[in-house]
C-alpha cells in the first residue's frame, strides 16, 4: 500500500480549513493529519508530538503568528517540509517575501480542487510548483535584482568579474588588468558586497548566468 503524504492545514478560517481537508479526503496520494489556526498552533502541536508533515499549506494572515513568520520558523526549524501558500493575496510583495522565506509553492484559494490536486504532486515530485502568475513575479523580481546590481558595477569591476570564470590567480588577473593584487583583491571584495556573494565560485557563477563567459 502507497504511504500518503501527510499534509497541515494552518488557516484561521476554521470553514475554510475543513473545506480543504474535505477537498484533500478525495486526493489518493494525501491525507490531512491537523488543523492548525496559526503558525503558533502549528508549532506547538510539532514540538508536543514530533509529529512533522510532509506539507504545510499555509494561509498568510493569521493572529499571533503569521504565514510569514510560520514559513520562516519552518524553513529554519525543518527545511525538508514543503510550505504551499493557500492564500487570497497575489500581489508582487506577499509572493516574493513568502518564497524567501522557504514557501516552495503558491496557490490563490479560489483554484480549482484539481489544479491543487495536480499542485500538490508536482511540489512533491520536483521540490517545488508554481503557477505561471507567481512565475511571472518571482523572475520578474530575479530579473530586476540582477539588473540593479549590474548597474551598480564599475566597469573594472566587471571586468574583474569576466576573468573569475578563467583558472587564473589573482596575482595573473592583477597583471592583467594592469593593477596590483590588493586592487584586485578591493574589486573582488566589492563585488562579494554588491552582490551578494561570498565566494570566487559564485562570481563566477554569477559572471555565466549574466553572459560574461561570451
């Protein structure tokens, strides 16, 4: 016999929360394991009984504890749980705030039974499922915060970052780009800070998403 997945519905909608798990009774590959009102509920109930669900489906606003602050614990506390939002909220904010806090899914509540159905098995099978809206906010904002950044190079500092994908040193990029090592090591240091990064690997990495290897 197939073991479900076992999923937490957190909702301080108490009809809403039932009619969910009605809809979830009807899902071969999941059953609903509690009902939680808010993210606080939740984690008292985990840490009462060890018992950790596969899936949260997690509704956003809530009284004591959020779904922002839930997703966060969670994403903390037990990265290997898959946080689907279930909300009524689908603006750029809301969106991309909960994906950074380790939601791996977003659905509206007014999806149909078999879009949350299908949902539900694709985040269980790849990690993660969202539908073309939310794709369209989550690489827009991707896009507009590596644009940001690139616009606030210099343009030694990007050259600096084109010789991060080749296998020479530091010292061979100083001679290069006919500066000293510590000037190399200052655009270097710049660009851990700009971008966000912390490593030579991931400038590199990030030089080849942005099409500085061409």
């Amino acid at each position: 016999m197939k073991v479900k997945k076992t999923i937490a519905i957190v909702d301080d909608h108490i009809l809403i929360a039932q009619a969910i798990k009605g809809i979830i009774a009807n899902f071969e590959n999941f059953d609903t394991i509690c009902e939680c009102e808010n993210g606080q509920v939740l984690i008292d109930k985990i840490n009462a009984h060890n018992d950790v669900p596969d899936i949260v489906l997690l509704d956003i606003s809530m009284p004591v504890m959020d779904g922002f602050e839930t997703a966060n614990w969670l994403q903390k506390n037990h990265p290997e749980v898959l946080i689907m939002v279930l909300s009524m909220q689908n603006d750029e904010q809301s969106v991309i705030k909960m994906v950074k806090n380790g939601a791996k899914s977003y659905l509206l509540k007014n999806s149909h039974p078999r879009e949350l159905e299908s949902a539900l098995n694709k985040l269980v099978e790849n990690g993660f499922y969202y539908p073309e809206w939310a794709s369209k906010i989550i690489f827009s904002s991707i896009n507009k915060n590596t644009n940001s950044a690139l616009s606030k190079l210099t343009e030694r500092e990007k050259e600096f970052l084109k010789y991060t994908i080749t296998e020479k040193s530091y010292k061979e990029i100083a001679e290069l780009m006919f500066c000293s090592p510590r000037t190399v090591e200052s655009y270097r240091d710049n660009l851990f800070e700009k971008l966000n990064l912390k490593s030579r690997v991931g400038l590199a990495v990030y030089a080849i998403k942005n099409g500085y290897d061409q």
